[in-house]
C-alpha cells in the first residue's frame, strides 16, 4: 500500500472510515498519553532508585512524579 497514515491508512482500506477515524482518536487521546506515561515514570523510578537506596526505601512518589515530568518536557522538545 502506497498511502501515508500508518495504522490509519491500513484500517481505512480494511474497515472503513468510521472504525479508522475511532481508532485514530483513541490512539491520541488515550493509548499514547498512557504509554508515554508509563514508560517516563518507569524510567523515574529506575533512576530515584539508587539515590534513595540508602534505608530510605523508594522515592516518594512526588519525587517520581516530577521527575517523569520533567523527562516528559525534555521529550517534547
């Protein structure tokens, strides 16, 4: 298939219009904002880790939430 879309592109010819336009909103509203989610607050806790490894047990989870915020900011730019 020569068409730009991706995943929208292959659902559109395969399914139709109204099941490509669902799952093209989905996608943006839902599934990548939790992945990007998921994965920078994996990645805060994998970095806290060894600074709060000295008897104080995890980070806090404010602390692992800033941090996945701020690894947010710098992938948005």
């Amino acid at each position: 298939m020569k068409k730009s879309g991706a995943d929208y592109a292959y659902l559109h010819e395969a399914y139709g219009s109204v099941l490509s336009y669902t799952f093209a909103w989905v996608n943006s509203i839902l599934i990548r904002p939790a992945s990007m989610a998921t994965i920078t607050l994996t990645c805060a806790q994998y970095i806290m880790t060894p600074i709060f490894e000295d008897g104080c047990g995890d980070a806090p989870s404010l602390v692992r939430k800033l941090t996945a915020i701020i690894f947010l900011r710098k992938l948005d730019m």
